[in-house]
C-alpha cells in the first residue's frame, strides 16, 4: 500500500469519525418548528385589554368578578374600579348596564411559526425553549375578545429543565397564577411529586406581596381526584379545594369550596354526562349562581351552547376541514360573533 492510499484512507475514516461524533451530539438535542395561520370576519368583539371602570348612580348592579369568581352586587350611588377579565352584568331594574368596549365589524388575519428547542445533558437533564414569532389580528374566539394586532416581533417563551429533582420553569410574567388567572401571572414555577402528591408552586418576583406566590397540590386515588390552590392575594389567602369523581365510563361528579380573601366561601356542585355524542354539564353553587353547558359531537363537526343564571350565553360550532385546517364560528348574547378558519402547519 503506497503512501498516497493510506493517507486517502486515512482522511475517510477521519471524516467519517468526525460524523459520527457530530451525531452523537445531535442525538440528545432537537428542533422542532410549527407554524398556524387564521383568517375570517368578526363584530362586535370584546376590547379585553380597556379596563372597565362605572358608576351607577340611579340603581344597584351586580358585576362578575373573575378573580374571585363570584358576582358582587353594587349599592347604587357607589363607584367600582374592575380588571379587564371583570364584566358588568345586570341592574336590578333588570336593565343591561354595559361598562366594556366593543369592536366595530372587521376582519382578521394572522399566521405566526413558533421554534420548540429541547435537548438533554449527560446526567440526564432534560432542558427545553421555545421561540414564537406572530403577526397579524387575532381574536380570542374562546372569550369572544379581539386581542387586536400582533407586531410580528420574536417572542421568548417558556424555559424549563426537568430532572429527578422536578421541573423548573422560567417565563418572565408568562406563568399563570396557579390559584385563578385573575391573579398577577408568576415569572418562575417548580414541579415535582412528594410520594402521590402533584406539587406545584409559582412566584412572581416583581408582585409586592400580593398575589406573588401561589401553590398546587394534587391527589387521585380510588377514581377520586382532589386538588387544593392557594395564593396569596389582597386582603390575605385565597384558597380553593376541589374533588372530581368518575362515577362511570359517561358520567362524573365534581365539588368545589373557594374561599378568596376578604369574601364568603362559596361551594359548587357539578355533574356531567356524555353519550352518543351529546355531552351536558351542570354546576350550581350556595350564591345562587348556575352553569349549563351542552354539547354534540359527530365525526369532524362540534356544536356547543352554555348559559348561566345572568342569561349570559354563547353558541359555536366548529367542523375538521381536513388537512390541519379548522372551521369555527360563535356568537353571544351581547350580539359579539366571528367566523373564520384556522390552519396548522
């Protein structure tokens, strides 16, 4: 073998080594990249993000408030300040008192590609990012809110590493509050799981006091599952206990007491079924509150209806199209309405 031989061989089999420890390297990491895209019509949306502010000097109102989620009456002559998620509901006159803002007709159109980045170290610690680039109107069609138009900017989502030890989230302002979504968001989480208890906890680094730290601790035994929130809020602690129980293959009870902070408890009681398609769920609460949710399914097609004791209701039907693409429209009492189709790339 002359020189000239052994040292194209030589250069193959370095080349070919050099491949194979890149590789190895890329095993344990990965990027994935989606993209979603929508487009249609709407009227009369919510404007989520004008704060509603009223005073109502010639009768009482009630109003919901979505923190605590419970309605809260108003003597009149009395002048309330409510967060964005918050809506007037009636006077007791029986006349609609409206404090939001409404969009005139329009259409939207969106599409955005969102970047999801995981990888592993050698101990075995899974790690994960994502990246999301959105442009365009968009809707909120599950809260009938126009969220108005996206810049188009790169946005960082969340970042987690996940262990034997759990799992660490960081997503500055992007995690919710574990208790209710009313509640300032939380900027880090840790997950893990002590014995048969789900523990999650959540804090806000920039919230002075209230509401900047909020926890989740979940249990399921023998078809039971309880879960407690709790977070700290104005006025002090807001706890909530739930339990669900599947009392068949169709149908399933749930019960609930939320104490928020400063206000009365309130338990729920729910029950829901689901057979051939039809799915119903009821809820009644001590507050003289109720929800009636129904539902019918077949094949790609979904209609839904749900109302409450304020006659609050919305109505949607959405149909698979086929090849990633989802048809929806909705409509609500306050004559709020969209119609358009979503794509998924």
């Amino acid at each position: 073998m002359n020189n000239s031989t052994r040292n194209l061989k030589m250069k193959k089999l370095l080349i070919a080594s050099t491949a194979l420890v890149a590789a190895a390297g890329m095993a344990s990491a990965d990027i994935t990249i989606s993209g979603h895209a929508a487009a249609g019509i709407y009227s009369g949306l919510s404007n989520k993000d004008k704060v509603a502010t009223a005073t109502k000097t010639s009768a009482d109102f009630t109003y919901w408030d979505a923190s605590a989620d419970t309605t809260v009456a108003v003597a009149s002559g009395t002048a309330v300040t409510m967060a964005a998620e918050d809506r007037i509901l009636t006077g007791t006159n029986g006349s609609p008192v409206t404090a939001e803002t409404f969009s005139a007709d329009g259409i939207y159109s969106n599409a955005g590609v969102d970047f999801t980045m995981t990888g592993a170290t050698d101990n075995g610690i899974s790690f994960s990012a994502s990246v999301n680039i959105d442009a365009g109107m968009e809707v909120d069609t599950g809260d009938f809110e126009l969220d108005g138009k996206d810049g188009g900017t790169a946005g960082l989502g969340s970042v987690s590493m996940t262990g034997a030890f759990g799992t660490l989230t960081f997503d500055d302002g992007g995690i919710e509050n574990l208790y209710s979504d009313g509640l300032t968001n939380a900027d880090v989480s840790y997950a893990t799981t002590v014995g048969a208890v789900a523990l999650t906890v959540a804090h806000d680094t920039a919230a002075a006091g209230s509401s900047s730290n909020s926890v989740s601790a979940g249990y399921t035994a023998s078809g039971m599952a309880f879960t407690l929130t709790a977070s700290e809020a104005a006025g002090g602690t807001s706890t909530k206990l739930a339990v669900a129980y599947a009392l068949n293959d169709t149908v399933s009870l749930t019960g609930k007491t939320d104490q928020a902070a400063g206000k009365e408890a309130v338990q729920t009681i729910g029950a829901s079924t689901t057979l051939n398609g039809v799915s119903i769920a009821v809820e009644s609460a001590n507050n003289s509150t109720w929800d009636v949710d129904l539902g019918y399914t077949a094949g790609g097609f979904a209609l839904t209806y749900g109302t409450d004791e304020t006659s609050v209701w919305t109505a949607t039907a959405t149909a698979a199209l086929g090849g990633g693409a989802t048809f929806a429209a909705g409509i609500n009492q306050e004559d709020s309405m969209y119609a358009g189709v979503s794509f998924a790339f």
